[in-house]
C-alpha cells in the first residue's frame, strides 16, 4: 500500500458508558486539546496533518482502522489517558499489520508517567513523546522528512536494536502564546459532536477550552507528568482570539475553562476579562476554582459583566485528615467565606468531590456530606478517588487500602480502589446516597427550574435527572 506524507492523530475510541459508567447521562464530549494544539503545530512546518476523534464519532476499533486506512498516512500518533492505553496499543498493532512501514507514535499523560512500562507492554508503538509534545513532534517530522535519526530529538523514547532509548528531556515551553492557535477546523462539527455536562451548559453550542498548563500546588493525587507544577498561561490576546474564532466561526456560545487554576493570576484574569467586555465577546463562560481562594471584588464584578456565570470547586473532601494525606491543604471554613462571597455575586457553584479516598471512612463520609449540605453550593460532582500512575500517592497507595490496578478500568466513576476501613458496596451505596441527599432538596430543584434558558438545557437536565432516579 502507497503511503502519502501525511500524519493522523488518533483520539482512541473511547463510549461515554467506559468514561462515566452508570452516570453516562450526566457527561459531556470535550475536544481532544492537545491533538488540536499538535495539529496546529504541525501545519506551522507545511506538514499535512488530520484529526480522527473516534469518540466524537463513535468508532470502535475496527471503524478507526478503516479510516486510518483510507488516509494511508506515513505517520500515525495517538494520544492517551490510561484507561485508553490498550484501545490506542491494539490499534498500533493493526496499523503494523496492514503496513508495517507506517511510523506509530504515542503520547500523552499515560506514557509520560510509564515510558518503559508502557512501550514494553506494546510493542505497536515505535515511538513515544514525554512531556509536551508540540516542539518533539515537528523535530521528529523532519527528522522523518531527511531520513535522520531520531536521536538527536529530545523527550522520546524508542527501541534502538531492541533496547529502549531515551534522548534528553526538552523541558518546557516557556511562552505558550508562541504556540499556534488549536487546529479546531480539523474536527467533526463542534456544534453537533461537542457539548458540556448539563451542570457546566446554559446555553448550546458548548465547548471546553484550555489556556493554560502547570498548576502550582501538590496535590498527591494529581499527575504532573506532561504539565509539571510549573504555571504557564496564555496571554489575554491569545485567549480573547480563540473565543471570538469560537464563537464567529462555529457558534459557540457557553465555554468552559478547564484550566486547573484559572483564576490563580489575578492580574491576567482581570486583562482577559476586560478584553472580553471591551470586544463584546458575549459568551456564556465557567471555570475551576480553589475553594478556598478569595477573589477581589473587582475581578467579580467584571468576570459577571463578561458572561462568567458557573465556578467548579476542587473540594474532594471535607475532611481534614483526609485533605493533609491528599495534599489538598485548605482551610474549610475560609472555604465556607469563599463560597458566600461568590454566592453573593450571583455564581452558580459546583463542587468537585471524591469519595474512597485513603483513610476514608463512614464518618468521614458523613462529615462530608453534612458539610456539602451546608455549604451553598448549586450543583455536586462525585468521583471515586482513583490513584493514577504518575501521581506522589500511586508509590504507596497499598499502605492505604486494596488496589486492583486494571489500565483497561481506571476510571474515577469505576471502583478501583477500596480504603481499609470500608468495602465495594458501601462506596457505592454512598455514591448513591450523596446524589440523593444533596440533589432532591427543595431549593436545588428550584434551582435547577430558576436556570432554565431553552427546550435542549430542560432536555439535558432530565437525561442526567435519570442517574437518580434509577
């Protein structure tokens, strides 16, 4: 088979039910982001470069084979979180199958935390990318292009005479704004194959964006592989363009930030708001938050003014000796001012918890629950607490409980991971338990009744209702 100069970046398959399970109803379709970044990366050196987001599309293995082989690409990279590891290893094995000749790359969080794990196990897989791969993926095309080696292109591993060889850490991309814009045009439609949770949607079409990398804090459950802790943001200029390209070209009208610390630049918030206003971006907009992070009442007044409407709070637990093994240090009662300054401006507030942590128990459970109940808080997000290679937490997870480490399973709403002091059922008699106590409360119906603004929110909102009433 002819192979044409191309390269095909691979989102593995991937059905809502094996990213969320039972909560399936209640999630969203993000982009694949850095895949759009890569791309855009790639069209800067005149390289041809195509998208296939199998999960958008709702391919299995077999239908993203057959689109693979329609493109006869030269070079095909995949991207992959560990849960999507052997779906993207078992399409590498059939792409050398049908033609051994094409190059096979992987990259993404998975092998940034296991290099040699990960190739070992798959042998499909020629090369993979560490870290940031924007900068590694342009040398490696040219190297390609000149028939060069591929040693002297830094943050890869690959097998030289059937042994691993890794070349040198390239380190990080200090101005992000350097960066091309994310090659969104090379996906499905967004307004038709993309969409937010309905707790993060007022208004459709809806999309994530990020824009910025590295978070500055420690939590132990966090992988800082690809990004580290080193916080790098776009400049407000960046941001307001890829909004406005958003909304004008594809009809985009709520974003969500998934930035893990958004608002932790105080200073650059306020310029990207006040570029937002001063353009008239109107777009509906939400992003995480620190839940105990004070914000002034300047940068308030104007992220409402420029459509803010939602902030998602990394809450996790309300426990404190829970909070101090995680990592996660805050103070909850300066949590309880934060989310009353907030609520006083009109945002609608999620919190983000996980359940089974180390050293979860019944009380702490409950403490948490008492806890959420009493904040004023709109919305909830429940996950399990799931060690992840790569995090601090993952080299001695076995000191705090039973771990099943299933790549093909680790999911946060799979139970992967069972704290000492309870078992399997009674994690999931509390997932439950949460959703009721917090969700079918007078005032959060209302709520919900309050913020209806069309047919398709009030369609979204009975979908996700149905996870309850299950």
């Amino acid at each position: 088979m002819d192979r044409k100069e191309k390269i095909v970046l691979i989102n593995p398959p991937l059905s809502k039910k094996e990213r969320y399970d039972f909560v399936a109803l209640s999630g969203g379709i993000e982009p694949p982001h850095g895949l759009c970044y890569l791309a855009g990366a790639i069209r800067q050196i005149k390289y041809p470069v195509e998208i296939i987001d199998a999960q958008a599309l709702n391919l299995d293995i077999d239908g993203t084979l057959e689109k693979i082989k329609t493109l006869q690409p030269s070079i095909v990279g995949f991207t992959a979180v560990t849960a999507l590891i052997h779906k993207a290893g078992n399409l590498a094995e059939k792409i050398k199958t049908f033609n051994p000749e094409i190059i096979t790359i992987i990259g993404g969080v998975h092998i940034s935390g296991l290099p040699k794990e990960t190739m070992e196990r798959f042998r499909g897989f020629d090369i993979g990318i560490i870290g940031e791969g924007e900068i590694a993926v342009q040398e490696l095309i040219r190297c390609h292009q000149s028939h060069k080696s591929f040693e002297n292109v830094n943050s890869l591993v690959f097998r030289k005479k059937g042994v691993l060889f890794f070349t040198k850490s390239q380190g990080f991309i200090e101005n992000l704004d350097d960066l091309p814009y994310p090659a969104y045009d090379l996906l499905p439609k967004l307004d038709k194959y993309y969409y937010l949770p309905p707790q993060n949607t007022i208004l459709h079409p809806s999309i994530s964006i990020i824009t910025s990398r590295g978070c500055p804090f420690n939590c132990r459950f966090c992988d800082h592989s690809v990004f580290s802790n080193k916080y790098r943001s776009h400049g407000a200029e960046y941001v307001v363009s890829i909004l406005e390209n958003l909304k004008k070209n594809y009809g985009v009208k709520n974003v969500f930030i998934q930035d893990d610390t958004f608002l932790i630049d105080e200073d650059r918030a306020v310029k990207i708001v006040s570029l937002m206003i001063e353009r008239q971006v109107n777009i509906k907009w939400g992003c995480h938050i620190r839940p105990d992070t004070i914000l002034s009442k300047h940068l308030l007044k104007l992220m409402r003014l420029s459509g803010c409407w939602s902030l998602n709070l990394g809450i996790e637990t309300c426990s404190p000796k829970i909070l101090e093994v995680l990592g996660k240090k805050f103070n909850i009662i300066k949590m309880g001012e934060a989310l009353q300054w907030y609520k006083e401006y009109g945002f609608v507030l999620k919190g983000l918890l996980m359940i089974g942590n180390p050293l979860e128990d019944e009380m702490t459970l409950q403490e948490t629950l008492r806890c959420i109940k009493a904040l004023p808080l709109d919305d909830i997000s429940i996950a399990y607490f799931t060690p992840y290679p790569a995090t601090e937490i993952y080299n001695n997870i076995s000191n705090y409980g039973e771990f099943n480490e299933d790549w093909k399973n680790m999911s946060s709403y799979k139970i992967l991971f069972i704290p000492k002091a309870l078992d399997k059922k009674k994690l999931e008699e509390y997932f439950i338990k949460f959703l009721k106590s917090f969700y079918l409360r007078p005032k959060i119906i209302f709520n919900y009744i309050f913020r209806l603004r069309s047919w398709n929110q009030f369609l979204k909102y009975m979908r996700a209702a149905t996870v309850l009433f299950r």
